[in-house]
C-alpha cells in the first residue's frame, strides 16, 4: 500500500509542478495558454537537470540529505515489520 501511495503523491507533485509552471507563465511572462502548455514539457526538463546540476555540485550536501531521507524511512518501515 506504501508504494502506491508514493507512486501517487509522485504523480500530484507533477501536476501541481506543470499547473505551477503553466500558470507562472500565463501570468507573468504574458503567454498565452497554448504557448505555455506547448512550452511546458522543455521547462519541465530544463527544471530537472537544473537540479541535477545543483545535487551534483553539492554532493556532500545531496549525501547527507539522502542519508537522513534513508534512514526517517528506515526507522518508519522496520518497526511493523519487527513486530510481525
């Protein structure tokens, strides 16, 4: 059931990221909503490697980020399990 559940706030965070982007730029850079939806898809991955490039530049940072990410999970999951 976790997985689903990781599979679908992953898929809303997407959403809600191209909603965000589409009407950043309706609003502000004076697009129309065709040029924005049409547009939307080479921010989107422009916005990835962007942060790629940022976690790659700061690696030590992107480590210990994981670390802590690591182990909150490990720490949520292994309990159920030991009782079991």
């Amino acid at each position: 059931m976790s997985k689903m559940k990781f599979v679908f706030t992953s898929l809303v965070a997407v959403v809600g990221f191209m909603f965000a982007m589409i009407g950043v730029d309706v609003l502000v850079h004076d697009e129309t909503l065709a040029e924005a939806w049409k547009g939307y898809p080479h921010q989107f991955i422009r916005s990835l490697s962007s942060l790629f490039a940022l976690a790659w530049q700061y690696k030590f940072v992107t480590f210990i980020f994981c670390a802590i990410a690591m182990a909150v999970l490990y720490v949520r999951v292994v309990p159920p399990i030991k009782n079991q």
